[in-house]
C-alpha cells in the first residue's frame, strides 16, 4: 500500500469592516456572533462562489449575517488559516452601511465597538485586519 498524499483545498473567503460614527464622534465597527467558535466575535465573511467578485461576496455575507446593506471601499488586509487539508485566504473590505433588512441569520448576535475595544473583542483570527482598518482611518 502507497502513501496518499492529500491535496489541500484552497478556499477564497472574502468579508468587510463595517464602519460608522458613533453618537460621540469616534469610529465604531460592527462585528457578528461566530458559529463555529462559540463565544466569539468576528467580522461578516464567507465563501466566494463562482459567480461573484470578493467585494460582491463581502457585501452578499454582510448582508445574511447582519441585515446590514453595504458599499464596499478600500481592501484593507488578508489573512490565511490552515485547518486540516483546507487552507482558507479572507480578504476584507472597508464598508459602510447604505440600508438594512429585517431578514438575516437570527441566530447571530451583533454588537458594535469602538476602534480602541476593536482588537480585544475580535477573534484573534482577525486581529491583523483590525489594526489595519484602524491604520486606514486614522
């Protein structure tokens, strides 16, 4: 018997930081309950499908996690998780909201923080990409 060897799969991912002006006049940014690590906060984001561009795929996810309607701005990073034999490359968009929808996934919670809280309340996941959203806005 031979030794396989397992291909990984590649998936594109592609997500947003929604931004708006808090009622004090700083930056606040939305982050949505995470599925698969219980307890954790993460920005909107999701598998890109054949047919979509990254930002359409960033707004589509935004939209079914959030109910929030986004114009999608300046990419602002990328990261790269291996689990198993995937490896899965996000890339992110800034975002601001044009509309919102009573229809999304109910069984996420959203919160939104302000940028100084933005790094101890993400998933550390995604903390390169909060640091470079604060960089882009100050």
């Amino acid at each position: 018997m031979g030794t396989e060897l397992k291909e990984n799969k590649v998936k594109h991912k592609a997500g947003v930081v929604v931004y708006r002006k808090s009622k004090d006049g700083g930056i606040e940014v939305l982050l949505v309950s995470a599925r698969k690590h219980k307890g954790s906060w993460v920005f909107p984001v999701g598998t890109v499908e054949d047919h979509e561009t990254l930002q359409v795929t960033a707004a589509r996810e935004c939209e079914e996690e959030s109910g929030y309607i986004v114009e999608t701005e300046d990419e602002i990073g990328t990261v790269q998780d291996s689990t198993g034999n995937s490896v899965n490359f996000f890339t992110f968009y800034k975002a601001q909201i044009t509309g919102e929808k009573e229809d999304y996934e109910k069984d996420r919670e959203r919160k939104w923080v302000s940028c100084d809280q933005l790094e101890q309340n993400v998933a550390e996941i995604f903390i390169p990409v909060a640091k470079s959203f604060i960089q882009s806005i100050t």
